[in-house]
C-alpha cells in the first residue's frame, strides 16, 4: 500500500556523529551553527533520545535499511529494503555515496545500494580503507546531475566524521584546534552541519521536495579517546543525532503525521528503525512486515525505555 501523492524525500547517512558534540545537542563550542538555529523552525524535529543499534557501520545499515531490527524475529537478507519498498511503490531511487564501494567494510551496503535506478559513487578507492578522493561537499555537485523526477527517494551516504578527522574538512573549516584528535572531530562535525545547510536550501528550491531524514550509522567514543570498536564498548559509541525536516507542502498534506511526529521528539529511539519511520514518512506500508510500535508515524509507537537495546540485542 502506498500514497498516490508524489514528492521527492531524502535520507542522509552520517558518519561517525556523536551528538554530544554538537552545540544543536548543548555541546559548549559551536560546532552546528546551522542545525542550533534551525530548531527554531517548526519545520525541523530534532529528536534528542536517538541510538545507533550497533557501532559499526555494515551491521547499522543492514538493519536501519531493511525491515530486520533488534526487535523483531524477522531473519537477515529475507527482508525487503528502504530502496525495494520505494521502487515497488512507483519511486524513482537514487544512491550518492562518498564511501568505498568495494571492501569488507563497504561491500555488503553497496550490494544494497545496488538496487537503486541511479547510483555515483564518488570514492575510487578500494579495500579496507577509509581515504577519499573529495571531502562530502563534492556530493552537492552531483546533484545537478541527477535525472529528477516527481516521485523521489534520494539516500546520500557520507563520510562524515569518520578517522581520520583532519581528511574529512577543507583548510577553512579547522576552527577548533586542529593540532589535536577531539578539535579535529570538532572540525568535522562542523563541516557536516555546512554540508546539511547548503542540502536542504538545495532542495527547498524544488517545489515537490517533501521532506529530509538524516541519522548518523553511529557515534564515537572521543569524549573517551575512542573511536567505535565494539570490542572496547562504551554508550558515546551509540549516541547519534537523528532529525526529519519537513516542508510546508508535507506538513499541509500530512497534518496529523507532522503533529505526532512533533510530540516524540524527547522518545527515546534506535536507528534500526528507520526503515519503518522513512516508509511511514512517505506514506508507504510494507503489508507482510508493518510494525506500528517502531514507525514514528504511526501514533502507536513504543517509547518504553525498557525494551531498547543496542548491539543487536546485547
């Protein structure tokens, strides 16, 4: 089942965000001066209680991406994904990605990412690395290039935070004390908050962009001097920011929606429920797999703290 009207969402991955360290989330430097003034706009919903399900990025995204969560015994790789569910519903799919495509790291999310009509890939290395050939800003350029259409889902996988800090900003961006690791981090977050502010102008252009949902795969334990092995785990590693900005137009189609949305941004959430949450956004409902207790949109979601968890399930 799916809603007939049309409209463009996008779903922005991050990486390695921990919210802790962003002034949106009360951090003391200001490291997202975008994001701390658009919580005032009623159109952005900040929610302030998200977790990642795991701290690794391959193990988040086979499940924020496909109908599988630590809450459900549905098995891994016998479920639909954000991408088949949109395009079975008439969406045309877009993967725009600044991770490698090819490595035990990234390989099993581009076997996913497959599936989309349209994919760019801009990162050529290969094998289990972390470099890249162009910071994230490089991704907006792409955008121009994109074949648009009416009826849109758009995912954009950064590198976000990810070590090492000081490969992910441009010279202008060092603004917290770039000879150390945390400034460096610091650094990186900012840049991304000035990636997310020139993504959402570029689509408030499109007068069919309906909506926005970023999340990060994970944190990091830099408040600890860790980064995000779950064999040296600490909960930094697990706190992420998550937001959904929605446009005037979605808001008017979709007023209920974008009132209970609006009441749950203090519930306590993990990112393997982003698939139910972005197909309740678009209005699509997976009939064999649908779970009102984990789609934000559902006005029955569970916000009982006492059965989250993270680490599938540990």
């Amino acid at each position: 089942e799916y809603s007939k009207r049309n409209g463009i969402y996008v779903l922005v991955i991050g990486e390695s965000e921990n919210r802790t360290r962003m002034s949106a989330y009360g951090y003391s430097l200001d490291t997202t001066p975008w994001l701390r003034k658009m919580k005032a706009d009623n159109k952005m919903l900040l929610f302030q209680n998200a977790y990642s399900c795991h701290v690794q990025t391959v193990p988040v995204l086979a499940y924020a991406l496909t109908a599988k969560n630590q809450y459900n015994k549905i098995p891994l790789g016998d479920q639909a994904s954000v991408l088949d569910m949109a395009e079975a519903a008439g969406y045309d799919t877009v993967w725009l990605s600044n991770q490698v495509k090819i490595g035990n790291w990234g390989t099993p999310i581009s076997v996913m990412a497959g599936e989309a009509n349209q994919q760019i890939w801009l990162n050529s290395h290969v094998g289990d690395t972390q470099d890249t050939n162009y910071y994230d800003g490089e991704l907006l350029k792409y955008l121009d290039e994109l074949k648009l259409s009416d009826k849109m889902l758009i995912i954009i996988h950064l590198m976000g935070s990810h070590l090492s800090y000081q490969s992910r900003y441009p010279s202008d961006f060092g603004k917290f004390f770039i000879n150390n690791k945390s400034g460096q981090y610091d650094n990186s977050v900012l840049y991304t908050d000035y990636f997310l502010q020139k993504l959402v102008a570029h689509f408030n252009k499109m007068p069919n962009f309906r909506g926005l949902v970023y999340f990060s795969d994970h944190g990091e334990g830099i408040n600890y001097g860790k980064d995000h092995d779950p064999g040296a785990f600490i909960f930094d590693m697990t706190y992420i920011p998550f937001f959904i900005y929605l446009s005037d137009g979605y808001i008017k189609e979709n007023p209920r929606k974008y009132q209970i949305l609006k009441s749950e941004v203090n519930y306590y959430f993990t990112n393997d429920l982003i698939y139910n949450t972005m197909l309740g956004i678009m209005g699509i409902k997976d009939k064999r797999n649908y779970e009102p207790q984990n789609d934000l949109t559902s006005g029955s979601y569970d916000n009982n703290i006492e059965r989250f968890t993270t680490l599938f399930g540990r």
